[in-house]
C-alpha cells in the first residue's frame, strides 16, 4: 500500500516538474522529422499553440481550439502537415527538413483558470555524404620504392569520423584533417599508406564515415576489379608516358645535331671567306710595293738623256741680263 502511494506520488510529482512530455529529434537534411507533445496532467486547456522559439522572440506555426479548430500560418503551409491536434495531443511533421528548421519549439496548452503550460522540443539537423575514395602512386625517394596512397574524404555536420576495413596491409594510417565549409559543414579527410605490391594482394579496400549520435554509418569501397583496373591503367600509362619521353628525347636529339651541323657549316664558311680576304689583301700589298720603284728609275732615265740639267727660267733671265750689257 505505502509503495503504491509513493509511486503515486512520484508521477504526481514528475508531472508537476514536466507537465508536458516532448521528446529532441534528430532528423537528415531533406528527410522528415515528426514533432510531439502530450499533456501530462489533467487541466481545462481552451487552446493549444506550436511556436517555433527564433533567439528572443517566437513565430506561430499552428494552433487548435473546439471553436476553431486546427490553423496552419500562411508561412508554414507548405512546409508542416498536422498530423493530430487536440486539447491534450500535439503531433505535426515537417516536410523536406533544412538547417533553417534546425532549433527548439514550444507547445503552449493555454488553460483556465490555472494558465498555461508548456514543454520544449528541439530538432537537430544532420548533413551526412557518401565518402569520397581514391588511390594515388607515390615514390619513396629514400628506400626508393614505389608505395599508394589511399584518400577517403567525408562530408557532413557534424563532423564525421573516418575509419577503414582490411587494414592488415596498409602501412600507416595518417591523422586527419579538417576543413570547415561556408555552409557550415566539416570536411574530413585522411590518408592511408600501404605497400604498391600489396595492393593488389587486397580483395577490397573500405572507408567508413561514422557521424555522432546518428545510429547509420556512410562507406564506400573499391573492390578487387576496380583495384586491379587502376594498376593495368596505371602500367599502361606509365609505358606511354616512357614511350612519349623517347620520343621527346629523339626529337630533341635530332634538333639539336641538325644545329650543330649548320653551326659547323656556318663556323667553316667563315673561316674560308676570312682567308680569301687576307690573301687579297696581301697581294695588293705586294703589287703596291712592285709600282713604287719602277716609277722612280724611269724619272732617272728622262733625266739623263736629257744630257745635262735643265736650266730654270731664273737661270735665262740672268744670262739673257749680262748679254745685253
């Protein structure tokens, strides 16, 4: 008897501590998410009132009287559907939730004569992606062996945290790092390092985005095929890319002898027309030296024979003075 009274009272008492039963709900971007209140005690309610709480102030989304009856706001109409509404019972659905939907409501049973009760619920948004998964090469230049690299990215709010399966070959696995999105999501990426060789050994690689308090994971993997896909296509790149640096190294190699042959050419044909020039120049010179000479010994031969010395017209005027005396 005495344990029945207690447990009387202790729901009278929870009651009177929570006169309005809510429950928070966690819901994905563009998912639905439901919203409930009940009235946990018995009072005369004329009127019950969903409002969403904005910082300090509150907007109406719906409301239910006997002489009403249920009334959407305009705003909302498109967006919450009433699912039951009554004195004691509220429950509405919001259709394709957003991060605007995300904060806390209040159902307010306004009674009389005791006034109104109220009870708060609040709605947190989730934003989950599949993860991002890559391979790339990588050269070790101090043991000088080839390694890969695998890359899982995972988007969301909150952040996610990224885990792996089939780890027995990866080599290490790196610490993670964060970016922040403008809008407001976290984007996680990490690195795992594991031997080329044994990579195709793996019959498949996967990474695990796990959100907080969301009780579903997002993988992604790459099978066995993909991976040994991506090593033929690799290989295969890799011969082009030798055969393509041959033929680079061919055409440079020809470019460059056909220059230095022209070089050559040019340098030689040079050197030839500056040695005709300086024979040219050495036999004017000669010829130059042959002419002077010549000319002085003919002078010399008119002179003498002439037979004497050619008087000068001053030598005649004299002579011509003394013979008139």
């Amino acid at each position: 008897m005495h344990v029945v009274l207690f447990l009387n009272l202790f729901i009278a008492c929870g009651s009177a501590l929570n006169p309005v039963k809510t429950n928070d709900i966690k819901g994905m971007l563009g998912e639905d998410v439901n919203l409930k209140c009940e009235l946990a005690i018995p009072r005369n309610v004329l009127q019950v009132t969903l409002q969403k709480i904005i910082g300090e102030s509150i907007e109406n989304i719906a409301t239910y009287s006997e002489r009403f009856g249920c009334k959407v706001t305009e705003k909302f109409q498109n967006h919450v559907i009433l699912v039951k509404m009554d004195l004691k019972y509220c429950s509405i659905i919001i259709k394709n939730v957003t991060k605007e939907d995300e904060g806390c409501y209040r159902c307010l049973f306004n009674s009389y004569p005791k006034g109104a009760v109220q009870g708060k619920t609040c709605v947190s948004v989730y934003e989950t992606h599949t993860p991002i998964l890559e391979i790339q090469s990588l050269v070790d230049s101090d043991k000088e062996k080839e390694l890969a690299v695998l890359t899982c990215s995972a988007t969301g709010l909150p952040a996610p945290t990224i885990s792996w399966k089939n780890t027995e070959s990866f080599i290490i696995i790196h610490q993670p790092s964060f970016i922040k999105n403008p809008n407001g999501t976290v984007t996680v990426t990490q690195n795992a390092t594991l031997s080329y060789l044994r990579l195709s050994n793996i019959k498949e690689v996967t990474c695990i985005a796990v959100y907080p308090d969301l009780p579903r994971a997002e993988e992604k993997s790459l099978s066995n095929d993909f991976i040994s896909h991506y090593m033929a296509q690799k290989q295969y790149s890799t011969s082009e890319y030798k055969h393509e640096t041959s033929r680079i190294l061919l055409i440079v190699f020809g470019i460059s002898g056909f220059l230095l042959i022209v070089v050559v050419v040019c340098v030689k044909k040079k050197n030839e027309l500056f040695k005709r020039c300086l024979d040219r120049k050495k036999h004017s010179q000669n010829e130059n030296v042959c002419e002077t000479p010549r000319k002085s010994s003919c002078e010399n031969v008119n002179i003498n024979q002439s037979g004497g010395t050619m008087n000068t017209p001053r030598r005649r005027k004299v002579l011509s003075s003394k013979s008139d005396k």
